[in-house]
DNA sequence: GATGAATGAGTGTTCATTCAT
DNA sequence: GATGAATGAACACTCATTCAT
C-alpha cells in the first residue's frame, strides 16, 4: 500500500506540474486529479490545500535549480562558455524554475514558510555565486545582475500562447541563444538603469491589491 | 450624458487593458467594472461579452503596433539603429501589442472575426517588412525571423508575477537591451534549429485540449 | 405630440400583446419596446409597471369577450347554433381570451383593483347568462357549467409548443369543432364529479407558493 | 451512500417534473433543487445541463405513453370503449407526456440526440397503431389524425392558471370526457380544414424567432 | 487509504427598473 | 415627452473543499 501511495504522489505532482505549465495556475484541481488517474479526495489527502500542492513543486523545482547552479559553477573552470551554456539551457528546461516565480507569489500562504524561504535563499545564492563566477570568466557583461538573468530566463521559458506548443522547445533554445548573446561582454552599449532585483515572497505582495 | 458614456467605455478599455495585463486573460471581469468605477452592467451595455472587450482591446493594439512598424520603417534610412530600438522599445510599451497575441488564440470566438484577421495581417506584414528592412540595414542578424522577434518582446514585456510592479519598466528596458544586442549580426554563433512562427488564430486552436 | 403618444400606448400594447402570446407571459419588457419601435424608457413612462401593461391588455381583452357574449346571446333567437359556434369562435380568436387566464392569476397586484374586478364579473356573468340561454336552446349539454367552457375554450387556444406556428388556427378550428361536438346534449354519458369554477383573482393566490 | 445519491436523483427529477408542469421549463433551477432539498450543486452533478434534466424527464415520459398506448391497443379487442377512455386518461395523467412537446421544442440540443429520436419515433408509432385500431373499432371519428388527439390530450392536461390547482384533477376528467364525447363517430359534423401534424423536434425549431 | 457525493462561495450574464439629459 | 445609460438583483453554472462510506 506504501507503494501505491507513493505512485499516486508522484503521479499528482507530475500532472499538477504539466497543467500548471499547459494552462496556468489555476487548472482546476479535479483536472489534476483526473489527469494522475486518482479521485479528487485522493489530491486532497496528499495535498491539503492548493498552496501544499503548489508548494510540493516549487520546493522541488528550487532544488533542481540549486543543482544546475552549483554544476555549472564548478565547471566554469573547465569550459566556460559551455559550463554557462548548458546551465542557462537547464534553468529553462526546468518547468520547476519557470513555475516557482509564477507560483510563489501567487501564494501569501508561502511568504512564511521557514524551509521554502531556506530553499531559496539557497538557490538564489548559487546563482549569484555562479553568475559573479561566470562574469569573472567574461561570459557575462558586468552590468547585469543575477536576479536578472533569472527573470530573463523564466520570462524566455514560460510559455505564449501565441507559439504553439509543438514549436516551444525550438523557440526557447533560438530565444535563449540570444539572451546569451546579448549577454556576452561587448555586445552592446551599457543597459540602461539599475539592476532589478526579484520579489522576495512576503515583502510586497500587497502591490496587488484585490488579487 | 454622451460624453460620460465615452468616459465610462474609455475607462473600461483601460481597466480591461491594465488587468489582462496584470492578471491574465482570465480576471473577473466585475473587477474589471470595478477598477472602471462603474457596476458590472455597465460593462455588459458596453460590451456584451468578454469576446467583446478583449476584441476591441486586441484592434486598438493591432492598429498602434501597426502604427509603430511603419514609422519605424521609414525612420530606419536617417537612422537605422535609433529607429529600430525605438520600435523594440515601442512595442514592448504596447501592452496592446503584448496582448494581441496572448488573447487572441484565447478566444475561439475571435479566431474567425474578418476584421480581426485583416488587422492581423496587416500588422504581420509591416513587422516583417520592417524586420527585412532592418536586416539589410545591419541592425539585425539574417537568421531570425520577424516572428520570433515579436515572439521575444512579448515574452519580456509580459509582467513576471516573481518581479515586483515598480520594477517592470526598468527591467523590460534591460531585458529589451540585451535582447538587441543579441540580436545584432555577429553577436553570437548562427542560432540553433529553424525559424519559428507564431500561431494564426483559428488554425491550431485544438492543441489546447481542455482549456 | 398627443397623437404620437397614443400612437405609442398602441404600439406598445399590440407589441405586448403579441409577444406574450408568442413567447409567454416573461418576454423581456425590453423586447417590447423594441417591437413597438420605442425605447424601454418611453413603455415605462406609458406603464409604469409590468403589471399595468398586463392590465391594460387583460381590460381590453375582457372588454371584447364580453361584447362577444352579449352578442351571442342576443343572436340566439335566430340561429341558436350559428351563434353559439360563433361565440366560441371569437372567444377563442381573442388573444386577450387568451391572455387572461394567463395574466391575471400571475398578478398579485391586479387581485384588488376595483375596475378589474367589475370588468370580470360582468364578463363571467355575461357568459353564464349565454351559456344557459344556449342550454335552454339546446346547443349545450346541461351538466356543464359556464366557467368550464371558458377554461376549456382558453386551454385549446393556447399556444402548444409542440404545434407548428403555421398550424396553429387550423388546428384550433378542428379542435373547438370537436369540443362544440362534445358539449352537445346526448353527445355522451354524464361529465364525472362536479363542476368546476373558475379562480376568483385575489382570493387564492396563495397556492403557488415561491412564485 | 450508493443509496442516497440514488434518492437525491429521484427527488430531483420529481421536483423538476412537477415545477415544470406546474410554472414552466424555464424555472429556476435553483428552485427545483430547493424542492428536491438538495443543493444547486447536486442538481448539476446529476444533471450536468438544463437540457441533460429536460431529457431525463422527457425520455421517462415518452416510455411510459409508449406502453399505455401498447396496452391500450391490446386492450381494444375486450372492451373498445373501456380501452380507450382509459388510455385518453393516463396520456392525461403523465405529466410526464405532457411535458415531452413541451420540452422538446424548447431545447435545440436535444433536438438532435439520437435515443430520443428513437424513443419518439416509437411512440409516435405506437399512438398511430392505437387511433387506427380506435377507429376501425368505432371508437374516435375517422376525420381525425392521432397527433391531434394527442394535442388535445395535451391542451387539456396543461395546468391553466385560472384554474386552482385542487379542481385541477376533475376539471382534467370533465374536459376530457367532452373530447372523448366529441371525438366519437357522428358526432357533429366533419371537421374543418385537414388533419395537423405535431412539430418534429430539429425540424421548424426556426420559426421562433428570437426565443 | 481511496472514493463518490455534497456543498458554499464565486463568476458570467441577463433583466426589470430608475435616472440624468 | 423621449431617450440612452446605469444599476441591483436574479439566475446559470463551476470549483475548491469537506464528508460519509
């Protein structure tokens, strides 16, 4: 019984993660079920509330990304250009990393979390570890900030609805070979303004009044 | 009483406009009437069906994209790099011009609307005009195509939940900078795969089983 | 201007009366305007209310029903079955026929208005006297009362559903012709139980409750 | 709990089918689950539509006309009148036959579902069967068509407003001994015009306009 | 542990009625 | 006197969530 059990999580969270890509976060959750072959009442054993089911994916999702950071940051050395190449290609592959900033916001419950906010602490360290790393090998102008790299990716990697889905993939690997382009040190005049930095979930959710 | 009615339908527009934007296709449109200051009802007098109000917020936008294309176009001889960062910058200001595509291929009611079709063609074609114009000029590497163009300003003008609202001109400005100079001849290696394009409404519409 | 707003009162009443008919006694008060050619705002300056425009209609309709059955009644003499066929030709013919039934029970508010209350009963009292002046001719079986023949009268020429528009008068024709047949004398054995009376409006309104 | 929801279903379909009869197909839906003593959503877990709830009814109604019309007919050799009259009775008695036109015209979709086709093709025979038999046994006058009679039944079995809903029972009884009466060979003379046919559900449903 | 069923609260949409011009 | 516009309240339908089996 463990084991089927198990199966049902995973199957959960593997279709929870699809639709939140395929339709946004807000599919209805017998929609999930359905699609994990499970009843309604079996997610809600699993997953109290939307935010545990969002939560699930999100924490795997950072831990993913954590990986892919600390990966590429040791293989800087090596192969520069490629350790920076394939990292940028994971960060967008991970539907995990496209999902955790649509859905942490979106979720006040979350802003509190003691081992979500550790998590992400953690990755978002990773990344600025690597992106200084890369910078100081010259993959990547000086001008840019980490966060901004990560919002770069993310906004590549989620998808439009005006691309259709069997064109996704190529799309992101044209757009994100671009981004790295662009990147590059001497590409182009200095950006203008200030590095941006990402939302820190609990501080400002209350720029969205009424949401 | 005319007038007020024109201030209400234009107030409509604008919350209908700023929402979308904000919160997806999807919002509730009684917020929408509410950010318009006005009851529910009135918003169904003056559109009567969310097809509606997503229609007319799609033409406006259709018309300035369009607009901007072909002031573009005839500025890139004098100059062509102001003219065409004007563009970029300009399209990417256009939430209009972000929506087009995002609501577009939402609604199957519109997939089939001659009006609608027309102003998309046209707004097609002066892109790509536009974009071969820019290409020959040298603002632009040859193997892109005016698609993915679009494609990528919408993508980075399109709000990130994980960005907070006072940081999303700055970021979109930035984000839109590395995204010309990645774009420029010779800024990178040739880029994977094949030109992509983007959905025409009415045709793929199936592949969204379910929604 | 007092010969347009009659011109409107007219309009306004044949729309309604039309629509009711055609589409039951809830039309939208908007498509009666529309019919009649005016706006929602002018049919409420004329009735203030739905139910002064049901009014309006149901002391038009009672008036003609009773100009019929006193006409009949006088035509006897002469040709006891020419009249009495019809009488019951022109009760049914009559839309306000018809409608009444069908109004007057539904509104509450009518239950007390004196004028109302005077048009019915000279009406129903004019039948009754019709309806026993045609027994002691002998064009009606005596175990039926006059109340009976009214609903029997208003029950076929109600519109069916289920019977085409274009097949309506024909089969309200053959239907009466058949009904007449049946309220010979000697036509068939004695009615069962007893007669029935019409509702009095105003007195047992409260059997529909929720309504 | 299988035992339950069959209860619920049952009492949903009883509240409808009296609601119906009694204030029409277009009741709130609400109300029906209020009498059936459910919530609104329970009623649309058991019936996912209006229309699914109307086809329930429908189809139980059609069934139950089809065998009185079978036992009719082989009752006719033992005693014609007796046979008949109690056919005429119970087409009167199901409401459930009384609602088939009634409904039927009124909901496009169903118009075209197969299993009710085939359940009112059947019937429509079975009732042809029965007035031939009818006839030939000197029961009902030969210038009248079985869907005529069926309209009869049907007009007089719909509740009039007029007409408390205590004496409704025996005002049913009393009307349709005078069709019955009136019906019979030689009563009266030939009908006017040519027999009527009832509408076909799919087929003029255009011709109300606008409903 | 898994399920089908039930429900309260929300959203889209319509309509009777009122008001400012 | 006539109108277009505005509104509150109703109704159809959906969904997250809870419960009894």
């Amino acid at each position: 019984m463990r084991t089927d059990a198990r199966r049902n999580r995973e199957e959960l969270l593997r279709a929870a993660r699809a639709l939140f890509v395929e339709r946004g976060a807000d599919v209805a959750l017998e929609a999930v079920a359905q699609r994990a072959g499970v009843s309604i009442a079996t997610l809600y054993r699993n997953f109290p509330d939307r935010s545990a089911l969002v939560r699930a994916i999100v924490l795997e999702g950072i831990g993913s990304m954590d990986r892919a950071a600390r990966r590429a940051r040791d293989g800087l050395a090596e192969d520069p250009a490629g350790a920076w190449r394939t990292f940028v290609e994971t960060a967008a592959g991970l539907q995990a990393g496209v999902l955790m900033p649509m859905l942490v916001p979106m979720l006040p419950d979350l802003a509190t979390d003691p081992e979500l906010r550790r998590a992400r602490d953690a990755v978002v360290d990773a990344v600025r570890d690597l992106v200084a790393a890369a910078q100081r090998r010259g993959q990547v102008r000086s001008d840019v900030a980490a966060d901004e790299i990560l919002l770069l990716i993310m906004a590549i990697a989620r998808p439009l609805p005006a691309l259709p889905q069997e064109h996704v993939p190529e799309f992101i690997d044209r757009a994100l070979a671009v981004a790295v382009a662009g990147l590059r040190p001497g590409s182009g005049p200095a950006l203008p303004g200030r590095p941006v930095a990402m939302r820190v979930p609990g501080e400002e959710c209350a720029d969205r009044p009424g949401e």
